[in-house]
C-alpha cells in the first residue's frame, strides 16, 4: 500500500493571525494547541513537477472567485485568478497573511 498523506503544517510569524484568516475564510476549526482535523477526498491526487516551485497546497473551494475576495477582506492576496485549464481543473494561487503561497481548485471541476 502507498504510505498516505497524514499530516501537514502552515507556518508564519503570527500564529494567531494565520489562524483567524483560515477559521474565517475556509471554517477550519483549531483546538487548545492550534492543531486542526479537516475532511479529506478519497484518493488524494497530485504531480511532480520539474519547474523550481515550491510545493503547493491546494484547497478545495465551490466558488474560486468568492473564495479570493474572502481571502482578500483577511489579510491575503491573489496571485494567480481564476484560471481554467478545460478538461483538467479550475484553479487559482492565492497567499496567506504569513506569505505562504496556496492554491484553490473548484470541487467538481477535476477530469474524472
């Protein structure tokens, strides 16, 4: 069997910060110790890439653009808009108050 993905982290200078703006635009919950559960997909996809980027958590969203105006109003910025690449995915990159680059992908829009 394939090891699964169990685990990942969101690091900056202001935890407190970083955890508001995810509690407030994706409803992610935090415990006493700043740890989360989230629902995952089953059968969680990915790529490798060749190009220099760094590695891209990417988040799924049903609407991008309201999404990105959400992650505006707290402290984040679009890097990348809404962006269809048809038959594949729609997708956008966005950062974090911290300056973590993320992605957004809108459920429903991956090539089945």
């Amino acid at each position: 069997m394939a090891a699964p993905i169990v685990f990942f982290d969101i690091a900056g200078p202001d935890g407190g910060r970083l955890k508001a703006f995810y509690a407030t635009v994706f409803d992610w919950r935090f415990d006493a110790g700043s740890t989360f559960n989230l629902s995952a997909t089953v059968g969680l996809r990915g790529a490798i890439r060749q190009d220099p980027a760094e590695k891209i958590l990417y988040l799924g969203v049903e609407n991008i653009d309201f999404t990105l105006i959400r992650i505006e109003a707290n402290g984040g910025e679009t890097v990348v808009p809404r962006t269809v690449v048809l038959g594949v995915v729609t997708y956008a990159l966005f950062t974090d108050p911290a300056g973590n680059r993320m992605g957004l992908a809108e459920l429903g829009s991956f090539d089945a």
